[in-house]
C-alpha cells in the first residue's frame, strides 16, 4: 500500500502524513510503502519508525553528486 506524502493540491511535503496514517492503521498486515519527501536517512528511519517497509526515493537519489554514494546511504541507513 502506497502513502504519498506530497499534497497533490499544493505539492507540499509531509512526512508526517505516514505516520497519522499508519496510527490509524497499526494492525495492517500490509506492506507499506512510504512515497515522496524521502530526502536523507534520517527521514527513511523516521519513516521506519512509523511503520513503513518500503519507500520511493527519487529526487534525493538523482539530485545528488555521486549516485552510488547516496543509495548505500540509505540502504546501510539505521
């Protein structure tokens, strides 16, 4: 299950979206993928914390120096 966390409306980013959501929904038995907004580790381990299993990275990933450096950032992050 997808959680964007970017307000299609105004195109604001809030991570926080997850985590109301996931309080609502602590018994899901679901994988939970947290969307948009996942700029550094810290936000993947918030976002962990919260409850998602899974995230879309995108911006933070491209948008960066050396790529490599940035996905091992994240995949070693905790």
């Amino acid at each position: 299950i997808g959680i964007n966390n970017r307000d299609l409306r105004t195109l604001k980013v809030d991570l926080e979206i997850t985590e109301r959501i996931l309080k609502k929904h602590e018994s899901n038995d679901k994988v939970v993928v947290s969307e948009s907004g996942v700029m550094t580790p810290a936000d993947l381990l918030f976002l962990r914390g919260c409850g998602a299993q899974a995230f879309l990275i995108g911006a933070s990933i491209m948008m960066a120096d050396n790529i490599e450096t940035k996905v091992k950032e994240f995949v070693t992050a905790h």
